[in-house]
C-alpha cells in the first residue's frame, strides 16, 4: 500500500512540474512595427478642439497614442499599421469637424 502512495504521489508531483513548466516556458513575443504620424489640423482654434480631435483619434482601431498641441495646431499618433492606416485616421480627424493632412511619418520596433 505505501508503494502505491509513493508512486501515486510522484505521478502528481510530475505532472504538476510539466505544467509549470509549461506556463512558464511561453515563446518570445514578436515585436510589433509601430508606425507615428504628425499631422497638421489648422482648425482647431479653441482649448476644447484638441480634446475632440483626440477622443475621435483614439477610437479608431489600432491607434495606440495621441497627443495634440493646440498652439501648434497639431496632433501625432501611433497606430499599429496592421490594424489601420494613414487614410482612415485623417478621416477620423475630417469627421470630427478638423481636417488634417499627414507633415511627418516615423515607425518604431517595438
């Protein structure tokens, strides 16, 4: 009967090694392309401007980051260009009453 335990017991202490084993030995993540955009907004012209063109930016999928400068009229954004693209996010900003056109691009491994 103790031989039993003994065997038993050391299935399980086993099986329980693999599978901690398993949940720590994940494979590396991939790095992801992260790709910034500034774009150019002359029309935002007043202190609740910015905080529309970042709340319609920040909805579209894939956008990571906005920041937006009143003074320089101006907002950039990092977006993950498997998820959206330059297009769609210049649409956000036109449909939220600011039209924009892109004035610098830069992508970052992340």
């Amino acid at each position: 009967m103790n031989k039993i335990l003994i065997i038993l017991l050391a299935l399980c202490l086993n099986l329980i090694s693999i599978q901690v084993l398993a949940k720590t030995n994940t494979t590396p993540a991939t790095k992801t392309t992260l790709e910034t955009i500034s774009l150019s907004i002359p029309k935002m012209s007043c202190p609740a401007c910015p905080i529309i063109v970042k709340k319609a930016l920040k909805k579209v999928s894939g956008v990571t980051k906005v920041t937006t400068d009143l003074v320089k009229q101006n907002a950039t954004v990092t977006f993950d260009p498997k998820k959206t693209d330059k297009d769609k996010i210049k649409e956000a900003t036109k449909n939220a009453g600011f039209p924009s056109s892109v004035i610098a691009e830069d992508s970052d491994k992340l």
